[in-house]
C-alpha cells in the first residue's frame, strides 16, 4: 500500500552511530520501506524516529533507486507516543 512519504531521522545503531535523514515510503506488518542517500548493509541494526514513532529494527536489503537507496527494514520493536512517553518517564524519575 503506497502511503505519503515521511520525513525520518535514521540512526545505524553499532561500534559507531551515525545519523542520516530518508523518507518512510511503506509500512507493511512488520516491515518498512525507508529511501535514504547512503547504502546501509543488510544486517545493519537501525532506528528510525518520525513524527510520535520510534522504530528499532534491521535492515534485510538495500537496492538503488535513482540517486538514492531503497532500504527495507524488519521491525523489531516500535513505540508510538514517544512525547507521551518521555513525559511520563520524567513524572516516574521526579517522584
């Protein structure tokens, strides 16, 4: 199902971070479809945050497409509400 594209912040999560920006272009069950600028490895752990979501995942492949790479993603864990969250969290800590 083709959805409008979402602006992310992706982290590759290893012996060194490193932050890039892509579009969420699908979710579908379990995986996402993310375009960024950079190839990332199949294998590679990742976060992907946009919007109130969190997602921790792995990539499964990586193909060009144009200028850029289409990354698919199998999702491990994901979080909606992720203010929420923070917020409440800051309540436990405080108390």
């Amino acid at each position: 199902m083709e959805q409008e594209p979402k602006r992310a912040r992706v982290t590759l999560i290893g012996v060194k971070e490193l932050e890039l920006y892509g579009e969420v272009r699908r979710i579908e069950g379990s995986r996402t479809e993310v375009v960024v600028d950079t190839p990332i490895e199949p294998g590679q752990a990742l976060k992907l945050e946009w919007g109130e979501m969190l997602l921790l995942g792995e990539v499964r492949a990586c193909r060009p497409e144009d200028r850029r790479y289409s990354v698919l993603v199998e999702m491990e864990h994901s979080v909606r509400c992720t203010q929420e969250l923070a917020r409440l969290a800051r309540a436990l800590l405080d108390a």
